[in-house]
C-alpha cells in the first residue's frame, strides 16, 4: 500500500499502474508469488541506473470483457 504523506506525480505519458511499496525482507516473497500469477518483469529504463535495486515493475495481459488489459505492478522497496 502506499505509504502516509507519498505523492503521486502525474505526467502526460503516465500510464495506470499499481503502486506497491513492500520492505525488503518480503520483496523475495512477493516477486515469487507474483511469478506464479503468471506476471512478467518488465524491464524499464530505470533498471540500469544505481541503486535501481530499489524499483521494478511486472505485468501481465489479462482477457477482459473482450479485450486484453495490460496490468502494470510497480514495486518500490523501502
């Protein structure tokens, strides 16, 4: 969830996504039941920069009413 007092800066290209903040301990737990949902890691252009340990983002295309939905986890460690 996301935490007391985060704000949430929004830009012309932003796309819907879920935010989720997980601490460190529990990141391998979450990335593992993530990959049984089928979801995805998604490389983006933060993934080379340091410290970039900190952000990752997952997907998954989901059938809905019809069409395909991209779903799009941005995970944040703290």
């Amino acid at each position: 969830m996301t935490p007391e007092n985060h704000t949430e800066f929004k830009h012309p290209h932003d796309h819907k996504d879920v935010d989720i903040f997980v601490k460190l301990d529990n990141f391998g737990e979450l990335i593992s039941q993530f990959k049984q949902q089928e979801y995805e890691k998604n490389w983006t252009r933060f993934d080379c920069l340091p410290g970039s340990n900190t952000f990752s983002r997952y997907t998954k295309f989901v059938p809905l009413a019809g069409e395909t939905v991209k779903v799009m986890l941005d995970i944040f460690v703290e």
